[in-house]
C-alpha cells in the first residue's frame, strides 16, 4: 500500500485537490497498483511556515 504525502502551500480548492489525487492515484495504477491501495495525504501550509533560502515565503514579493 503506497502512502504519498503531498506538502503544498495552502489556497487550492477542493476540486485541485481532488485532480492531484486522481492524478497521483493515475500513476500508480499504471505500474500495476490497484487504486483502492493508493492513500494520498494533502498537508496544506501556509507560507508563513515555509522557507527557501532561509526566508519566509511571505515575505517574498
């Protein structure tokens, strides 16, 4: 049973959500996965919890 965890910034809506998954879900069953064995995790974080190259991504403009 595949786990996948995604890490995105919030602000997606369900339905983008919804197509991630069925989109990650898509290619495990290319290489023989059933889907119902497919578990998807969406870690929505804000970007005040985010980082690169050691600033927060809201304070980038």
């Amino acid at each position: 049973m595949p786990v996948v965890i995604v890490e995105m910034w919030e602000g997606r809506t369900i339905d983008q959500k919804k197509k991630i998954a069925e989109g990650i879900t898509a290619a495990f069953v290319k290489v023989g996965t059933p889907a119902e064995a497919v578990h998807i995790i969406l870690k929505d974080n804000p970007k005040h919890n985010w980082a690169v190259a050691g600033k927060l991504v809201s304070e980038e403009k």
